[in-house]
C-alpha cells in the first residue's frame, strides 16, 4: 500500500510500505477513505525529530470501511463505516472506566513514561503506525472506533477523530457559566471549532485572538469578537482591551489553542532547532526533558492542536 512516511527532518515522503495486517484478536483493519493532517503532525515534520524513526507512518485523524476483524471484536462487521480517534484505548482498565482512556493501562507507554498509545506520533506513544494510508491496523477496535452512517461524504464526520471532540473537551474544562465569556487563543481549527462550540452551549460573549486575517474573518462572521494581536503594541494592551468589555473583570475562562511552538519566541525555536541536530541519544529528551539525565519528557510534546482550557 501506499502511505506518507517520515524519512527525516523536514523529510516527508509517499512510500509503498506492506499491508498491514491482524495481529491480535482486538484488532481491526480499515480501508482508509479520509484522513486529516493535524497541526501535531507538523511538529514532527520538524520539532520532535528526535522520537521519530525513518520509515514511521504519520497520522492519527483517519476514517474508512472495516475491511478486517480479530476475533475478539464483535461490534464491528466487515463494510462497517467509522471513524477511529487518535488515541488507542481498551475501555476496560481502572483509567479508562474512569474516564481517563488518554491514561489506558492496556496501552500506556510505561517505558517512555507517557500514556495511552497513539497512532503515528513518535515512539513516545508507541510508534503505532498512524492513518495517512491506504489501510490502517486499529489496536483495540472492540473499542475506539466509532460507527458512522452511510449516506453523508466523509468531512461530516472525519471531524470526529480528533478536532472536535479536543474543541469540545476544552470548552467542558473551561466550564464557562451560562451566559458567561471566554477568550480563545489562538482561531485555527481548534480554536475556530472552541469557539462555535462555547456558543452552542451557551456563551454570551466569545473573545477571539490571532494575527491571521482568514481566521478573524472567519471568526467574526459567526459573531465572535475579535482581536488582531498584530493591532496591539503589547500583550498587556491586548489584555487590557478584553478587560474592558468584561467591567475590568477578564473573561470567565480562557482557552489556549495556540500550539506547541507558537510563533514569535527566537529562543524556543532556536533550541527546538539545535536539538533536531544532536545525537538521538542526547536530543530525544531535550525537547521536552532532561538531556542530561536521560529523563523521560515532563510534560506532553503535544495537546493534539493544543487545546488546553483552564478557568481564570
């Protein structure tokens, strides 16, 4: 089959890989009909170099037709259509049961000191092979992928592998009172989707930020009101202008969507730049560890777009 590979930094190519194939009684097969390419994927085309493996599949927002099924998944039937989210959860386990499946104990990546396995993003989440293919192996298909209707083109629903339901677990986080405000950082398609979300479940007032025209036209035209960050000669002013138009105040929650490496800090990008060039050894916990004590990462290399909400 055909699939797009990492071959290097800034080296991404469509290579001819084997098919994939069952190897466990919870997996399934799917023939891959849409897939998206998430602002995560970018920051392996780049900045998280160092945790990938030449030849590594990318991708985690697939959906397709069930070509294939193990033996112990029985909610899915050959010709089923679904969607498969990015994360590889069993549903069984304390942390899944618990409502934590991006903590699964089945596939947590204990070595890497991270958590529930992903599919094509970095050894750190198990090295799975990821969706941007022609088929795609689904571990624990008895419990992640969701069955959509036939009827309907794939973009009402790829959606649902990842931009929404992130959009939707940051406006649940934020817990913005009814009829209260929120400012979201940042209007690509995470923080674009926040947005609508926070006013379908009853927002008064959104507050959008960013510096790219498209977005804040975009934005505006669905009545959120926007600020171009380029307007502002500070972040304090920026700052000041939302609490003004919330009585001195600021919003009651803030959603941040901006992304890993956000534009404008020469520092980050230079370390995130010298550490693509380091030994593996030495660079892989760089990013976002300890180089010299081989720690494993503190922190996650990535909030799947960056949906991070807190309430202020």
């Amino acid at each position: 089959m055909k699939a797009v590979t990492w071959q290097g930094k800034r080296d991404v190519r469509v290579e001819t890989v084997p098919d994939p194939v069952i190897q466990e009684p919870t997996d399934a097969v799917i023939r891959v009909t849409s897939t998206g390419l998430c602002g995560s994927d970018l920051h392996l085309y780049e900045v998280l170099t160092p945790f990938m493996t030449p030849g590594d599949i990318l991708g985690h927002e697939p959906m397709g037709i069930v070509e294939e099924v193990g033996a112990g998944v029985i909610d899915l039937s050959v010709g089923d259509r679904v969607v498969v989210p990015f994360q590889i959860a069993c549903g069984d386990c304390w942390m899944c049961l618990n409502s934590l499946p991006t903590q699964c104990e089945t596939t947590q990546v204990t070595a890497e000191g991270m958590g529930a396995a992903l599919f094509g993003y970095t050894r750190l989440y198990g090295a799975v092979p990821g969706g941007q293919a022609e088929y795609l192996r689904v571990p624990q298909a008895q419990y992640g992928p969701i069955k959509v209707p036939e009827g309907p083109p794939d973009d009402r629903f790829v959606y649902l592998s990842d931009v929404l339901p992130t959009a939707w677990q940051a406006v649940e986080y934020a817990d913005i009172p009814e009829g209260g405000s929120v400012a979201v950082l940042g209007l690509g398609p995470i923080g674009d989707m926040a947005c609508r979300v926070a006013q379908v479940r009853g927002a008064g007032r959104v507050f959008g930020v960013d510096l790219v025209g498209d977005r804040l036209r975009r934005a505006r035209a669905r009545g959120v009101e926007t600020y171009d960050l380029r307007s502002f000669d500070s972040e304090k002013e920026l700052v000041a202008a939302i609490r003004d138009e919330t009585d001195g105040r600021g919003p009651d929650a803030v959603i941040d969507a901006v992304g890993t490496e956000a534009h404008g800090s020469a520092t980050a990008r230079l370390i995130q730049n010298a550490s693509a060039l380091l030994p593996r050894k030495i660079s892989g916990p760089s990013p976002n560890g300890s180089a010299s004590t081989g720690s494993p990462p503190s922190t996650r290399p990535s909030s799947w777009c960056a949906a991070a909400a807190r309430s202020r």
